[in-house]
C-alpha cells in the first residue's frame, strides 16, 4: 500500500508537467538534447548542439557548395530545486484532480512551473549582446535601408544566405 501514495503523486505531477510543456515558452528556445542523467542537485548534463546548415538552390551544371557541420557543448549543473506542499481530504479525492484535464489545481501548478522555468530561461537574455548573432561578418561595400519600405539594397557588396534576417552593426560602432 506504501507504493499506492507515490504513484498518484507521480501521475499528478505528469499531469503538471503536459500543462507546463503545452504553455512554456522556454521550451520552443531551448535546447533539450542532452546526455547524462538527473539524479540530484550536482548532476551534471551535456548539453549539444549543431549549427545551422541552410538549404541551397541545385543546378545540375554547376558545383555543389560543401557546409561546414559545427557542433558545441555546453554544460548544465542542476542546481536548484522547487516543491509544492498542500494537503487534501483523501486519496479519491486527490486521484479525481488526476482524472479530470480540466482540474483548476494541476492547471495552477503546471502554470506556476512555467512561470519559474521561463522566468529562468528568459534572464539569459541580458548575456546576449547585438553582436551575438549566427551568419557571417562582411565588411566590404556598403548597405542602405530605404525609411519608407525597409528595403536593404548592398553597393560593392554580396549577400549571402547566412545574411538573410541577421542585424547590421554600422561603421565606427563598438555595439
């Protein structure tokens, strides 16, 4: 009967966590490839990650281009914790709040999950300058934006596909 109590509350906190991933921000942007195992607060992950390879256009009568594949490691530490402690009246109680999808008490919790996970993910963002950006640096020739269209229009320049979407840092700026 011990093993009863620990299977409602992992069903419970399954039930949390399909709120949590169906409303999280932080887990479209991040990266959840990782190799390791969490077992407490020192566990250790690798995490992994492959740059952007980029579709080309194929003509047959010319030579294909070759990409580089660059691959990155980060490490994770999991060092923080979170609980929840509340009572309820009894076992059928809290195995009704399991069952229904609509339960006010699961859908609270896994919207509290997501307010701490993503508060955390989104403060990373103060770490990452203008100048951190994925593409390639060219700095010959010259661009113009048109004001009234947005229009880029390079002079003495060649725009490649990393270009595309990437920021400009204009000349003689540190930022």
């Amino acid at each position: 009967m011990a093993a009863y109590p620990n299977k409602l509350i992992e069903a419970f906190a399954s039930q949390a966590l399909k709120v949590f991933y169906m409303k999280s921000v932080s887990d479209a942007i991040t990266n959840s490839d990782y190799e390791g195992q969490i077992k407490d607060t020192s566990s250790i992950l690798n995490v992994l990650t492959f740059g952007k390879l980029t579709a080309q256009d194929y003509d047959p009568s010319t030579t294909m281009n070759l990409s580089s594949l660059t691959e990155s490691s980060a490490q994770l530490v999991t060092n923080q914790k979170k609980y929840f402690y509340f009572q309820v009246k009894d076992w059928d109680t809290f195995r009704s709040y399991i069952k229904n999808p609509e339960n006010t008490i699961v859908e609270q919790i896994g919207n509290e999950i997501k307010k701490v996970v993503d508060t955390f993910v989104l403060t990373f963002w103060s770490d990452v300058a203008s100048g951190n950006r994925v593409g390639t640096d060219y700095d010959t020739g010259t661009v113009a934006v048109a004001a009234t269209t947005g229009v880029v229009t390079g002079t003495g320049t060649t725009f490649t596909a990393e270009m595309v979407g990437a920021g400009f840092k204009a000349a003689g700026h540190s930022k």
